[in-house]
C-alpha cells in the first residue's frame, strides 16, 4: 500500500513492487544532487485503477500499468492482498438483511 507524493487527497492504493532502485547522491557542476532509493511497481487493484482514472484523471488503465514508488511513500505491507480482496466481494448485504421488519401497535 502506497500514497501518493501529491498529498492525502489521492487515496492510497495498493501497487506491487517489482524491483528495488537505489541511486546515490552524485556532484554536479553547480549542485550536489541527492540520492534517492525507490520501487519500480504495478498497480495491483483494477477498483482503484478506476477511481484514479474517474476521479483524479490519472492515466492508469488496468491492473499491470507500471508506476514508481519513493521508499518513503510505501505506507504498509499488505501480506494478504487476495484474502482483502474476498472480504471486500463478500461485504454485500445479504437478501435477508435486506428485508424490512414491520412491528405493529396494537
């Protein structure tokens, strides 16, 4: 789970990281420029592939489209993703729940 460098606006969103790049900070001519240490991802979620393309026009069309993440923007680890995923599908309200209950006075 990784957010975004542009602030807490944009959602956090899941991204598999694929491989670790790592640069050190090097002199230039007129400046010293810093290191920085990052992750080459994938977008792992096709649900938030679409609410960043919908909602925050970020051209991300499906789960697969490459990314990159700064080390210190990766929030958490998501061990399970799979199992989060089929508790989210399984969150629908079932035909019974859905039911009205009348009590009457009498």
């Amino acid at each position: 789970m990784a957010k975004s460098p542009a602030g807490d606006v944009i959602p956090k969103c899941h991204v598999k990281l694929v491989k670790r790049v790592e640069v050190k900070p090097s002199k230039g001519n007129r400046m010293d420029w810093p290191g920085y240490v990052g992750w080459e991802g994938e977008m792992a979620s096709q649900e938030e592939v679409d609410l960043l393309r919908n909602k925050h026009s970020i051209p991300f069309e499906s789960v697969g489209d490459k990314t990159w993440v700064y080390e210190d923007l990766i929030v958490k680890k998501v061990r399970n993703f799979d199992t989060i995923k089929k508790k989210q599908d399984t969150k629908e309200v079932s035909p019974k729940k859905k039911r009205r209950r009348i009590v009457r006075n009498k």
